[in-house]
C-alpha cells in the first residue's frame, strides 16, 4: 500500500550557515559568537571548529551541492545567513560580497526550480553585539530587525519564505542557561530575558518586514523545537509536576506568548525569581511577539523524559528503547503528538512545516566506496508516515525538511554526529550519497512511501 501526501507537499531539507559554509574571514566577515566559542578549549569535541565544516561557501563547491538538491528532488532548501557576513560588527550598512554570497545562493535555487526559504537566525551572532551582552541586552533586537530589513529588501524577491528564529529555545537554554553552546553563558537569570528578546526581535521582524517590498508577498513563520514532555512514572504527582514544568520551559515560554499573547501563568510563577521579576517585558512587547505569522515551523526529533529532583525540579532521565548515535530515543509517534498538539492547543488552520527531523548515525564508506545507512531510511520512514497520519487527522501539513542534507558540524559534538542525506568526507570534501538520499528521493518523485 502507496501513502500519498497532498499534491504540492513541500519536500525539503535543511541546513545552517555556520555548519556547513566553513570560510569564517572570507571576503569582511566579521566574527560571529560560534567563531569565538569554538576557540574556547574543552568546549568541542576534539577542539574542532567549523572553519572549513562543508566549504559551501566556495563558489564551486556550492554549485555541486545544488545540482545534488536537484538530483534529489527538492522543492525547498531551508539555509541560514550568517549575520555577521552581512553586517560584521552587527550594525550599520550591508557587507556587499557577504550580501553576494546569498544572492548567488537564492539565484541559483531560483535557476533549479528550489524554493528557497531564508533562516535569519540560526545562532551566528555577531561577537561585537554579543560583547554589549548579546541577547540579554534589549538593543540586539532593534540591531536584528535592522540586519533582517537589509536582507529582507535584497532577497525579498527571490525568497518565498522566511524563519524570523530558529529554535529559541535553544539559544535561551544551552546559549546562555548551560554554556553548552556559544555564547557559553551559564546563567539561569539570563535565560529568561534571551527568550523574551528573541521573541521580540521575531515579532518586530515579522511587523517591520511584511508588506515592506511592493508587489511582493513572501511568508514568515518562527522554527520552535517543540519536545513532548513524558513523565517517567504517569502514576506519580511529582514527576507530572516537574514534566508539566519542563513543558513550560521548554515549549509553552515560546507557543504562548506567540500564538496567545501572553506568557503561560504557571512558567511565570515558577521562574520569577530567576526571571528577576520578569522586569524586561514591556507594556507593548506581547502584542509584537504576537504578531500574526504565516507558519510555523517544528524542528522534531525525540521526546523528554523528565523526573521530579528536589522540589518537583525537572530533571531530565534516558529513554529507554533504541535510540540514534546522538542517544536520542527513537520515537515516530512523538512527531504526530507534537503537530497534533500544536494544531488543536495554538494554530488551527495555520500551515505547519516540520523544519527538521532526522538522525544521526556512525555512518561510514564501505570497502566499494558506498555509504549504507538502513537505520536513517526506517527513522524517516517512520517519521514521515506519523506525519502522514497527522494530515489524516487534520493536521494542515505543509511540508517536511530533512535534517540535514549534507554531514555537517554539529555544534558542540562537531563532526562525530552525521545526519545527512549525503556523507561528506571531510579531509577531501568529497560527496557520498547515502542510501537515504536515493530513499527520499524515490519519496519525493512518488510524492508519497509504502504505508
Ligand atoms: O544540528 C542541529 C540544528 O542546528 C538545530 N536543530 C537540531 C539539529 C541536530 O542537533
């Protein structure tokens, strides 16, 4: 039996700036915080960096990696700019050659038929802006929306859809909450204001852009992690306790105060001595932050299960059954749970994408020069046919982006996590389709996969 998904489903795939275009100095670029970060020793697996990651920034190299996406089929290619390469020092006029290098991106897209769909902010802040306090100081966000409307009256033409944020949840918790990532604050104080100023430059950049550029209509929709929360032990009050907090941290500090207009009750009870007394929400901000968006986009990839520590604290525990080389738990049906709850508790008929999803694994080339990656084909097809059961349940389903198209650098655990579609060896920079790659693309040409 043929599953089919709705005639003109988004198939894509997703990447970042940082880990995969490698040339950190090219061309003016100035220094984004990930630059500096991964200077700091003990911070990345073996002190690697993303100096030279998937070298997309060299000009041949990014031509081959398109005609790749043509070969697979996309329909849509999901890449972030590095917001220092337009702006190095994060204020003032447009870097021309950085400005360039994504106009040679989106046109080449545009030239292979790929819709392209622009990330403003995947985690490069530039340094200068981050030695002012970075997301904890409220002028990032007047700098940010200033960077968005240069791009935005540049490419507005040629890109269809643009991602305000991705996962703030990310930047807020491990960027400034555990120091696991750049800036490498470790500071549950600040967390609270990084995600109310990244919600905010979201709002505003949504407010300021739409409408800007006559005769042209483009999409904007934020990319949230959204986790499902499991209580390891239902039966007891506690964990349910600290699993609904975990909910609260993790997704309702951004669902509510983007799809409501307000911060949810519990959370800010719950963290108002961490948040300081919340005293960086202004009268007007929750108005911007809800700003009426055209997607929203969900990055899936395992549940949490949570246990109650001291005082019903949440604290996270591992999943049991298989899991991905990351030590993800594998879980297909977390993806229905999440865009299902999505749709019925915040955004309704709102088009939802699944930004990301995918696995990492030890992937390798065999003796014949191949790469067989079995676990990651089961893994997609298992996600894609609960995404499929979400759209017969209701859910308004609008596409689905592998992470990742290529091997990439992924953050603190570097090059050891593979996710992609395509192997990419390093030390030659050469390509290596993996069997996922023909898997998906058979998906994407059928537009659908064996139920
Ligand atoms: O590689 C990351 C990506 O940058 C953001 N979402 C999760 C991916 C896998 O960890």
């Amino acid at each position: 039996m043929t599953i089919s998904f709705p005639a003109g489903f988004v198939w894509g795939a997703a990447t970042s700036g940082y880990q995969i275009e490698g040339a950190p100095e090219a061309d003016g670029k100035g220094a984004s915080i990930w630059d500096t970060f991964v200077k700091v020793p003990g911070k990345i697996l073996h002190g690697d960096t993303g100096a030279r990651a998937c070298n997309t920034y060299d000009p041949k190299q990014l031509e081959a990696d398109m005609d790749l996406m043509v070969r697979l089929g996309l329909k849509s290619f999901i890449f972030s700019v590095q917001w220092p390469r337009i702006q190095p020092d994060g204020r003032g006029g447009a870097n021309a050659k950085g400005l360039d290098y994504y106009r040679r991106l989106v046109d080449g897209l545009q030239a292979r038929g790929i819709a392209p769909a622009l990330t403003l902010y995947h985690w490069e802040l530039p340094q200068a802006l981050q030695d002012r306090g970075g997301w904890v100081n409220r002028e990032t966000v007047a700098r940010f929306v200033e960077y968005a409307t240069i791009l935005y009256d540049a490419l507005a033409a040629q890109v269809p859809i643009w991602v305000t944020q991705n996962e703030p949840h990310t930047t807020a918790w491990l960027g400034y909450g555990y120091g696991k990532h750049a800036p490498g604050v470790a500071d549950e104080k600040s967390v609270f204001a990084v995600a109310h100023h990244l919600l905010l430059s979201h709002g505003l950049a949504v407010k300021t852009l739409r409408g800007r550029v006559a005769n042209v209509k483009t999409a904007f929709g934020p990319v949230l992690n959204v986790t499902p929360a499991r209580p390891v032990r239902p039966d007891s009050e506690h964990d349910r306790l600290a699993a609904k907090r975990f909910d609260g941290d993790q997704n309702r500090l951004f669902l509510d105060p983007i799809f409501r207009g307000e911060y949810p009750a519990d959370v800010v009870e719950y963290r108002r001595e961490a948040a300081g007394g919340w005293k960086f929400v202004r009268a007007e901000d929750l108005e911007i932050i809800h700003t009426a968006v055209d997607f929203l986009g969900v990055n899936y990839y395992t549940p949490t299960m949570i246990a109650a520590g001291p005082g019903d604290r949440p604290e996270w525990r591992p999943n049991p059954g298989p899991t991905t080389a990351m030590g993800w738990a594998i879980d297909p049906a977390g993806l229905h749970e999440v865009l299902d709850r999505v749709r019925t508790e915040y955004t309704g008929n709102l088009p939802l994408y699944v930004s990301e999803n995918g696995a990492s694994f030890r992937d390798y080339l065999n003796p014949e020069g191949e790469c067989r990656d079995p676990e990651r084909v089961d893994f997609l097809r298992g996600h894609l046919r609960e995404a499929h059961r979400a759209i017969e349940d209701g859910v308004p389903l609008a596409g689905y982006f592998v992470w990742s198209l290529l091997d990439n650098f992924e953050w603190d655990s570097a090059y050891r996590e593979r996710f992609g579609l395509v192997y990419v060896d390093y030390p030659t920079q050469r390509r290596v389709p993996k069997s996922s790659f023909e898997w998906y693309r058979e998906v994407i040409e059928r537009n659908g996969l064996e139920g």
